[in-house]
C-alpha cells in the first residue's frame, strides 16, 4: 500500500505520513492523536476500520478518508469510492468531501449499519470462529444457520411512536446498505437527519434466495416481509440480551437498546458519482 500512496497520491496537495496498526483500538488511538494535527485521516479498511478511525475524528473539523480494503465496504460502497486501491487515492486527490449523519447504539457510534438479529448472530459466529471473512463465507454461514436461527420479539419506539414485531432482523440503517452491494433500505440517506429501522419479519426458508435477490436488485423495501420506518431516536426492548454490531462488528448488548442519529457528525471524502 505505501508504494501505490508514493505513486498516486498527488503531491502537489499533500504531506502525508503511514502509520501501521498493532491490534484492536489502535487505529481509534492513532486516529484521535491524528486531530488537529492533521487535515485528513485516512481508513486502510473495511466497515470495522472505518468505525474506528471515523469514531475518533466524529465531531471535529478532521476529515475521513477511505482507502476500501474490507470483506463488505458498505459505506465505501454507498459513497461510491472506487473498491479498487489506485482509485480511491484518486479520488482523495479530486477531495470532494461532504458531511454525512451518524448513529449512536447505547452511545457507540456507527457510521454504516447497525443491528441485532439473524445479521449480529451471524458477525458473532464469524468472531468467534475461524471462517474467513468475505461474502462467500458469509453466504455459507448464513446457509448453516438459517435452518435454526429464531425469530425475536422487538418493542419497538420511533419517536415516540410504538411498535410491536416479531423480527428475524433488525438493522439501524444511515447507509442503503450492508456491503457487497446487498441494499436493505435503498431509499436510506446519510444527509437526511434520520436512521431508517428496517424490520426483516419471518420469512418462510425457501424464500430466501428472494429475499437476497431483492437486496442486490434495491428492491427489499417492495417485500411483505420488509418494513421500514424513518426516524431520530429509536428505543428497542427485547426479552433476553444477545448479540449485536455496529458496522459489522459484533458486541453482546442487554435488553434495552437506544439509538439515535447525529446529523453532520462526519466530514468524508466521496467519489466522483456521488448524489445527495
């Protein structure tokens, strides 16, 4: 990676240093020393790496910067930054940054999608596992457990407003989608002031396939089995504690889940065909 930074990386406009991560936290550490030194801080990633940086500079003049190198890059993705490195540096030189919303899940930011359900099971059989990350894993994974994964109930409240569901997932979306291009809110907007709860009901197996096929095809929302609801703040109880994630990271959180957006948290350089 140095080598193609050296290589395309314009420097006429920038000084620039690398610094390389030791572990967990480190990136968030090297992230928030970065502020007010630094105009730009740039994510060497996925999803997960961009949570850690962008959770360290939110809230300040610092810019992020994203170089995708992930299983899922949904955020990436949704900015339309290049998936491919030469590209992305690229389009750091061209510097169209813009100022996007966040989400906060029992006040831990999340910049991409958050959740619980069939998805936080699913990032928590990945943690604790040795599969290799990546969509084929992910589909695999998702194969296994499908067969035995139970739907919850959810008491859901969008601004006040309550809702009773029985879930197979749940996902806090500020992005349109997860990564790999699998959209489950295609109309969501990281500049709308609002968190799009997306509601996966029970969904009979042999649906399955569908159910994906709508997600690459931006049609989940058209599904009987998709509910969507826009709002601010989002209170969540559910019986027992259980795994969730933030931007694909997996967590155990407890019965009682709130969540918020934070408008213009985040300044973020975008590609070229980026639209508001």
């Amino acid at each position: 990676m140095p080598e193609l930074v050296e290589k395309y990386l314009d420097p006429t406009i920038f000084d620039y240093d690398i610094e390389f991560t030791t572990g967990i936290f480190h990136a968030h550490d090297l992230a928030k020393a970065a502020v007010g030194e630094y105009e730009i801080v740039v994510a060497v990633g996925g999803d997960g790496t961009v949570n850690e940086i962008a959770s360290a500079i939110a809230g300040t003049d610092t810019v992020l910067g994203v170089i995708p190198f992930g299983s899922g890059n949904g955020l990436s993705r949704f900015l339309t930054i290049p998936m491919d490195a030469e590209g992305a540096i690229k389009t750091m030189n061209a510097g169209r940054t813009i100022t996007i919303d966040a989400g906060k899940m029992n006040g831990q930011w999340f910049f991409n999608m958050a959740g619980m359900g069939f998805d936080a099971h699913i990032s928590h059989v990945f943690a604790n596992g040795s599969t290799k990350r990546g969509f084929v894993s992910y589909f695999k994974s998702s194969i296994q457990e499908i067969s035995t994964y139970k739907s919850k109930n959810y008491h859901i409240e969008v601004d006040g407003v309550a809702y009773d569901r029985e879930a197979f997932m749940l996902s806090m979306a500020n992005s349109s989608q997860y990564g790999n291009n699998a959209h489950v809110s295609p109309t969501a907007s990281v500049q709308d002031g609002l968190l799009d709860v997306c509601i996966i009901k029970p969904f009979p197996l042999w649906r399955f396939p569908e159910m994906g096929l709508r997600m690459f095809t931006k049609t989940a929302d058209s599904s009987k089995y998709v509910e969507i609801i826009k709002g601010k703040h989002i209170v969540i109880t559910r019986q027992q504690e259980g795994p969730i994630h933030l931007d694909g990271e997996p967590q155990v959180a407890g019965t009682d889940i709130d969540i918020e957006v934070v408008p213009n948290a985040l300044h973020v350089i975008v590609g070229s065909t980026y639209k508001k």
